[in-house]
C-alpha cells in the first residue's frame, strides 16, 4: 500500500498553489479551474502530493490559530536558514527555530495564508 496524497481546505487555492511552485520545486499534476479550485501539489521526488482546495460547504480551518504542533507541512531541505529568508521576503511569518543534539535545524513558520510549514535539514536523515 502507498500513501497518495493529503488534503487540506484552504481560503485561496490558486495563489497558495503558486506559491508553493515558487518556493518548494512543487508541480501542478492535476487542478481544477472552477470551484473548489483544486490544486494537487507534488514535491520534487513525486511520491508526496499535497491537495488544496476551497470547499465552502465545510468550514475553512483558521490555520492563524492553531499552534504549528497540531498541524505543519514538513519539507526537508539544504538550508533551512536561507529558505526562511527568501520566504519571509514573499508573506511568510516566522514562528520558531530550534536546532537539536543530533544536529537538526528546524525552522518553523506560516505561510502567507497562515498554515504553519516547517523547514528541516535534519542531522539524522529521516529515511
């Protein structure tokens, strides 16, 4: 059995695909054009896919009140650092960093939409 995908509803699918492309090395595999605006997002190996949409028959998460431990998008990556910047520089917030005993560099902030993502290069590779 393979993971395929997780979803989340979100308030601007369209921009919010965009900007993940932009930063994350993301593609579009699949999208709608009309309502919900469903974008599915792979990340640069195409195995994980993320899936945004606006379904307004559910409520639409507050992503700005949840504390990034209930809920976060990982990515692993080379610099975590400069990444932050770049990002804050395009509507990111920055929330947290914290460095580990193994050698991990987290760094935790919000999209412009409010969903929290957490850059890591970790210092023991996860797989």
């Amino acid at each position: 059995m393979k993971f395929e995908h997780f979803g989340i509803n979100v308030p601007h699918p369209q921009a919010m695909a965009a900007w993940y492309v932009r930063h994350f090395n993301m593609k579009v595999v699949r999208s709608m054009q009309d309502t919900p605006y469903t974008h599915f997002l792979a990340d640069d190996s195409g195995r994980v896919i993320m899936e945004i949409y606006a379904n307004e028959t559910v409520d639409i998460p507050d992503y700005n009140l949840m504390h990034p431990l209930k809920f976060h998008i990982a990515f692993e990556v080379i610099d975590p650092q400069e990444l932050s910047e770049n990002l804050k520089k395009d509507g990111a917030i920055f929330f947290e960093e914290v460095k580990t005993d193994d050698g991990s560099h987290l760094m935790m902030l919000r999209d412009p939409w409010g969903i929290p993502i957490q850059l890591c290069k970790r210092g023991k590779p996860m797989v």
